[in-house]
C-alpha cells in the first residue's frame, strides 16, 4: 500500500514538473526561471503530504517565478497555457468560470467549460 502510494505520489510530481517545462518554454521562461518554478514545485510537493492539484501547484509556481527572475509571463497566459493542458481544471473547479464570462461579455455553456 505505500508503495503504492508512493507511486503515485511520484507521477504526480513527474506530471507536475514536465508540465512546467512544457509549459515554460511556450511561455518563453529562460532557464532560470525554469529551474526556479521547478524548485518551487518540489519543495512544495516535498513538505505537503496532504492531496494537491498540481496544475494549480505548478501553474503558481510558473508565474511566481517569472515575476521573481524579472520578466514573468501575464497571469492570463499562464491561466491559458495550463487550461490547454489540464482542462477545465482551473475554469471550473478554482475559478468561478461564471463570474469571468459575464465580466467579459461570454457566456459559458451550462457552466461548463
């Protein structure tokens, strides 16, 4: 059983940090924000045992690190970059996908994503 555990708990940090590296160069991050997001996202998979989104661990850490090393991406293009990996992961579950349509004008389908 924990090693079961320990498993998954490993795809879930192999699936955190390929996605940041993906996800960094479309962004265009340099290496060191790269390695910096990556660092963030272990050390937090590290120390918190308890289940966690990894989009949303590895999103934040994507963004925190850009805006540390100087020339950090838009927070809508990281929003855009991990919905187009994870779907429906941050609209619908973090995000009220409601409110931001009629902010812009849209209107989600029956509140879907």
């Amino acid at each position: 059983m924990a090693e079961e555990r320990g498993g998954a708990e490993a795809r879930r940090h192999f699936r955190g940090a390929r996605f940041i590296m993906e996800a960094g160069l479309r962004l265009g991050l340099g290496s060191a924000a790269l390695s910096t997001a990556l660092g963030a996202f272990l050390r937090f998979a590290r120390e918190h045992r308890s289940p966690y989104d990894p989009a949303l661990v590895a999103a934040a850490a994507l963004l925190l690190a850009g805006k540390a090393q100087g020339a950090g991406p838009r927070a809508r293009d990281v929003i855009n970059v991990t919905h187009r990996r994870w779907p429906c992961r941050l609209c619908c579950s973090q995000w009220s996908s409601a409110a931001v349509g009629r902010r812009r004008g849209h209107r989600p389908a029956g509140g879907r994503c």
